[in-house]
C-alpha cells in the first residue's frame, strides 16, 4: 500500500464504502419488492379468487334451493315467477363470479381441478335444464302425480348429486387457494427473514470497515509526512546528519527521497568549499610570504649598494630567482584554486537546481492533496446522496407498511361480512326447523283426516323433506362460510405479521441511514486530515525554499572567493613582471660592478 498514490488510496477506499452503501440499498430494495410481490399476490390473487369461488358455491346452491321450492305444489304463479327471475339471478351470478376467477392466476393444481369443474358444470347445467322442463311440464298439470314423482326424483337423484360434486369442486378449489397462500405466506417469512439478517450484517460491516479503511489511510499518510517534516526541521536547523527511514513509492515518499538527495548535495558541496576555502588560504599565505621576502631582498640591495653593487647583485639574482619560483608555484596554486573555486560555484548551482525540483515535488504533494480533498468531498457527497436513497427506500417501506394495513382492515372487512353471512344462514336454519315443525303438524292433521288428507300428507311430508334439505344445505354453507372465516382470520394474521415484519425492514433500513450519515461524517474527517496534509506540504516547501536561500548563499560566497582567487591571479601576475624588472636591474647593477 506504500507505493499507491495518496489519490488512488483514497478514491479506492470511498469507492468501497460507495459499493457497500448501494449494496446495502439493493438489499433493501429486493427486500421490500420480495414482501411487496407477496402481499400483492395475497390482495390481487388468492383474495379475489376465494371471494369468487365462494360466490360461485353461494348461488349454485341458491339454485338447488330455488330448483327444490318449484317443486311445492301450493305455490302461488307470483312466488313461481318470483323464483325463476331467482334462477336467472343466480346463474348471472356465479356466472359473473366464473369470469373473475377465470382473470386469475391459477396454479397447475388449481387448472386441474377447474378444468375438472368447466366439463362437471356443463353436465350439471343440462341436468339442472333437464330437470326445470320437467317441472315446467309438471308445473302445466299439477293434478298429475307421475309427473310430480318424477320431476321430485330427478331433483333428489341425479340433480342432486351433480350439484354436489360441483360444489365439492368448488369447496376444493377454495382450499387449494388457501393451501397456496400459506405456502406463499411461509416463504415471504423466509424471504424478508433473510433480507433483514443480510441488512443488518451489512449495516453493521459498513460502518468498521469505514472506519478501519479510514484510519488505515490516515496512519500511512500522517506517519511518514510527520517523519518526512522532522527531517526537514533539522535539516533547517543546520542538522545535515539526520536520518530519513521514510521509503516507499507514493508522493510522500518521493518527497522523502527528494529531501535525502537535496541533502547529501549539500553536505558534499559543503565539503568541497570548505576544502578549496583552506587550500585558498594556504596559497594566500605564500604569496605574502613570498612578498615580504622580495620587500627584504630590495631593503638589502639599497643597502649593499655602497658595499659593493657586485656582491649585492649576485644575492640579488639569488633571490629574484627565489621570487621567480616562488611566483611561478604560487601562480599554479592561485590557478588550482581558482579551478577549485568554479567547480564549486557549479556545485552550488547544482544543489540549487535540485532544491527547486524538490520544492516543486512539494508543490505537487500539496496538489495532490488537494485533489485527494475534492475526491473526499466528492465521496462525502455521494454517501449523502446514498443516505438520500435510503430515505427514499424507508419512504418506500412506509408506502408498503400502509398498504398492508390496508389489507388488514379488509380482511377484517370480509371476516365480518362473512359472519354477517353466518347470521343470515342461522336464521334460514331457524325457518327450516319452523317449516319442518310445521310440515310435522301437517302430516298430524292429515293422518288424523284419514283418506281426505292423504294428498295433503304427501304435501306435507314433501315440504319437510324439503325443510330437512335445506337445514342440510344451510348447514354446509355455514360449514363452508366458517371455513372462509378462518382463511380470514389466518389471512389477518399473515398480514399482521407482514407489517411487523415490514416495520422491522423499516427500523433495519433507519440504520442504514444512520450508517451513511456516520460515513459522511468520517468523509469530513479525512477531508479535514487531507487538508491538514495539504498544509503541512505548504509549511515543508517553505522550509524548503530556507534552505535554498542558504544555498544562494554559499554560492555568493564561492563566487566571491573566485573573485579574491582571479584578484590573486592577477597579483601574482605582476608580482613575477617586477621579478622580471628587478632581474634587469641586478643585470644592469653586474655591468656597472664589473665596469668599475
């Protein structure tokens, strides 16, 4: 991780935390649209399909009602109308309610069985047509009896045994429905189950391992930037010797580098100064040497010259010769040194140059640094801009939670309407007991009436057949209306648990958006910790431009000593022509001594 760039660090951690936050919202989602498709298929599918089965059963069984009630003979031509427009009612009915079942989706169990029902309907349906011809034929001479025995056995015998399959087709169709939404009820349980579990793991992952990338990025850039600004500080404080363990390949380590190169420059340009500033002065002092013998020699020549102007031009010539030497050697040395001095200039100009490229390799970390705050920036405002979709998503799950209460007050809707059904079926019960009792009185009077009353004891004995038929019936629909009371009732409660459940995916994604607010506030953290970076590279390149000032310097001096080292040149130039003149002199002086 030493050799990635500040930049690439950061844009990789925030790109991480990114991916968990929109993972986290997926998760969210598919949890909500999983629990949302369910709770629709219960409201759209098994619903509506039970209410129109329970229909359908509810008017075919009208139907036998009314079919057995055309069968009394004493009924009046109004109550015999009254009856088939009842007929007709019925089959408009439930062939209303087959239309909305048939819109339905249906699993394959479910076709079976209606496929099953569609050929048992239509056979029960020229049954049922059979059977009204003959009690419409029957119902043109009510005098005959075959007509009317026969007509009563075809509705006991054959019309009644085809309407009970088709209702046990119906019945049956009903609890597969029932059947299927417990299933469906039972997998939605599992789904949001798991949603909720992956949620709050990830709700509790995202936020460590925010914190864990946050701290990790800001440990490997604070520690070698602090050791790397140390440095520099002693380096400014004239400490050459300082040791830099920072060594890695991102900015900072570059800087590092930089800082470690520009040094060793300078303690080597250093060196050689001081060198050629020590060989300057041991030639300087030769030369003033060398001077105040030439100044000696000339003293005692002016004072030889009345003595002998021979004698003294031999010892002349002798130091003149020294001289001669003494200026040619220091010449060579005043020219070394001058060399010295201009290879040192160019050191100087060397370091110089290195501490501007390392003072814009500072300036390129402060940039960088820069850029790393605006990708924060960027990442803070994309985790914001997460924690705004999961708002969306809990203003979502809101929406969901209120259609599930909405479901549940029309479960409890049915169950009460199917309770009022229950009711009304107590109270038809009752009537059959009254005309069973009736029919039972009937048959006494009769009886008692002996052979006048025999027809009306068939009647009579007829009605109460009858009126034990539909205690019968009436029973059956109450058996079957209790049965859609419990599907209620288990519906009321899988729609409860459903909203809990929906309540809990609204608390786990709460967190979530308390999880992305964290994270933005770490954003502003590392944004804050990045501008620190930034600020701390400004205070390096100004320690950094220091010691170039202290290099412009020793380069003044190195040019000056170059100057003092060209003013010697040019000393000891005319140093050796006054040697040359005093050679001529004392060649001169030889003439006249050995004229004399």
């Amino acid at each position: 991780m030493k050799n990635i760039r500040i930049g690439m660090r950061l844009i990789g951690a925030f790109v991480i935390v990114a991916v968990l936050t929109v993972a986290v919202g997926v998760e969210g989602y598919i949890g909500l649209r999983t629990a949302e498709k369910e709770i629709e298929e219960m409201a759209d599918v098994y619903l509506p399909s039970i209410d129109a089965l329970a229909r359908m059963r509810y008017n075919m069984r009208n139907l036998t009602v009314v079919v057995r009630t055309l069968l009394i003979a004493d009924l009046s031509d109004q109550e015999r109308a009254r009856q088939r427009d009842l007929l007709r009612q019925a089959r408009e009915n439930y062939g209303q309610a087959m239309k909305k079942f048939e819109s339905l989706e249906r699993y394959e169990n479910e076709e079976r069985v209606w496929q099953a029902f569609l050929v048992q309907l239509q056979k029960t349906r020229d049954i049922n047509d059979k059977t009204l011809d003959m009690i419409a034929a029957w119902e043109k001479n009510l005098q005959d009896r075959a007509l009317y025995d026969a007509a009563t056995a075809q509705v006991i015998g054959e019309t009644g045994e085809a309407n009970r399959v088709l209702i046990g087709q119906i019945s049956q169709l009903i609890e597969l429905n029932l059947e299927n939404a417990e299933k469906d009820k039972l997998g939605a349980k599992t789904n949001i189950a798991g949603h909720i579990t992956l949620m709050a793991s990830m709700g509790i992952f995202s936020p460590l391992l925010a914190f864990g990338l946050g701290l990790m990025l800001t440990r490997s850039i604070i520690r070698p930037l602090g050791q790397t600004l140390r440095f520099a500080e002693n380096v400014a404080q004239g400490d050459l010797d300082a040791e830099l363990a920072v060594r890695q390949g991102d900015e900072v380590g570059r800087v590092a580098e930089s800082l470690r190169a520009m040094v060793e420059t300078l303690k080597k340009t250093l060196r050689q100064a001081q060198e050629q500033s020590r060989i300057a002065t041991d030639e300087s002092e030769n030369a003033r040497r060398a001077m105040a013998q030439a100044e000696e020699a000339q003293r005692q020549a002016v004072q030889a010259r009345a003595q002998g102007l021979l004698e003294a031009a031999h010892k002349l010539e002798d130091v003149v010769a020294v001289v001669s030497s003494a200026s040619e050697q220091l010449s060579a040395q005043v020219e070394q040194s001058s060399r010295g001095a201009e290879i040192q200039t160019d050191r100087v100009t060397e370091t110089a140059t290195a501490m501007e490229e390392m003072n814009a390799t500072v300036l390129e970390v402060a940039k960088n640094a820069s850029q790393a705050s605006d990708s924060a920036d960027s990442a803070r405002k994309q985790a914001a801009d997460g924690a705004a979709v999961v708002g969306e998503v809990v203003k979502g799950i809101g929406q969901v939670e209120a259609q599930a209460q909405s479901l549940k007050t029309d479960m409890g809707d049915l169950g009460r309407q199917a309770e009022g059904i229950g009711q009304i079926l107590n109270v038809i019960s009752d009537i059959a007991d009254q005309t069973n009792l009736l029919a039972l009185n009937a048959a006494i009077e009769a009886a008692r009436a002996g052979d006048a009353g025999r027809g009306f004891a068939v009647v009579a004995d007829e009605v109460r057949k009858l009126a034990e038929k539909t205690m019968q019936a009436t029973k059956e629909v109450g058996q079957a209306i209790s049965g859609i009371q419990q599907g209620a009732r288990k519906n009321l409660d899988n729609a409860g648990a459903s909203a809990q459940a929906i309540e809990r995916v609204t608390a786990m994604a709460r967190q979530a958006g308390e999880a992305l607010r964290q994270i933005v506030t770490l954003a502003d953290t590392v944004s804050d910790q990045v501008r620190n970076i930034a600020a701390a590279s400004e205070q390096q390149s100004a320690t950094s431009e220091e010691i170039n000032r202290s290099i412009e310097d020793i380069n003044r001096v190195s040019a000056e000593t170059l100057a003092a080292m060209r003013q010697s040149t040019q000393a000891v130039g005319e140093l050796a022509v006054q040697s040359q003149k005093l050679q001529q002199l004392i060649n001169n002086l030889k003439s006249e001594g050995e004229a004399a």
